[in-house]
C-alpha cells in the first residue's frame, strides 16, 4: 500500500477519511519510499507562498467552501 499521485496529494491536504489518513500515517512512518514522496511533494514550491511585510512562507492549501470553515470554527 504505497502511496500513488491521488493519495500522496489527498494525503498532504489532510482531505482523505480519517480512516485512510490514519493508515497512511502509520504507513508513512515505517516506509522510506513513501517518507521520501511526502517531503519531496511537501516541498514543491506551488505548495508554497510568501504573504506579509516580511514574505514569510506559509503552505498553500486546496480552496475551502464557506460552509466547511463556519463548521470548523464552531
């Protein structure tokens, strides 16, 4: 169960089920393959932003609805 393009994306924006997460964080830990695909990925610069009078970077994520924010803050 090595991590592919679709997974290793859904993977890193934390969009898959908490089931599917879970497992591939227990994979990702005892797997050097999959280790190295995930800092590699995590380290593409489109993942990445300056923002800030000081342009720190901070990470990129996948466009969220309106909805699933007031859902996170409540």
């Amino acid at each position: 169960m090595h991590l592919d393009d679709s997974t290793l994306d859904g993977y890193l924006a934390r969009s898959l089920d908490r089931d599917a997460l879970g497992s591939f964080d227990d994979h990702v830990s005892t797997c050097l393959h999959c280790t190295l695909a995930v800092d590699a990925a995590g380290l593409e610069p489109d993942r990445w932003e300056r923002r800030g009078p000081l342009g720190r970077l901070v990470r990129v994520g996948p466009p969220r609805p309106a909805r699933a924010e007031l859902d996170r803050a409540a």
